[in-house]
C-alpha cells in the first residue's frame, strides 16, 4: 500500500503526463498512438 507521501505526489505526476493528451486535437492524438499512421483518414473507407 502507498503511503500518503507517495500518493500525492503520483497524482500530480499523473495530471502532468495528461495535460498534453487532453490539449492536443483528435488527428493528433491519433497519429500519437503506435498505429496511428496505418488508420484510416475519415471519409477514405466504405462503409465506415
């Protein structure tokens, strides 16, 4: 179990590696992910 010291601290760290997930755009955070690259573009597909 973590103590108290721990916790708060992870937390902090945790909202800082988030910050700029939830800044950036969609096309963005899509092209972050490993397979980003090899999705498909909208409107590019049938049928999607």
């Amino acid at each position: 179990m973590a103590t108290k010291k721990q916790v708060e601290p992870a937390k902090k760290n945790i909202k800082k590696a988030q910050k700029p997930w939830k800044a950036a755009l969609h096309r963005q955070r899509t092209l972050a992910q490993p397979q980003g690259r090899d999705r498909a573009k909208m409107g590019k597909t049938r049928g999607r």
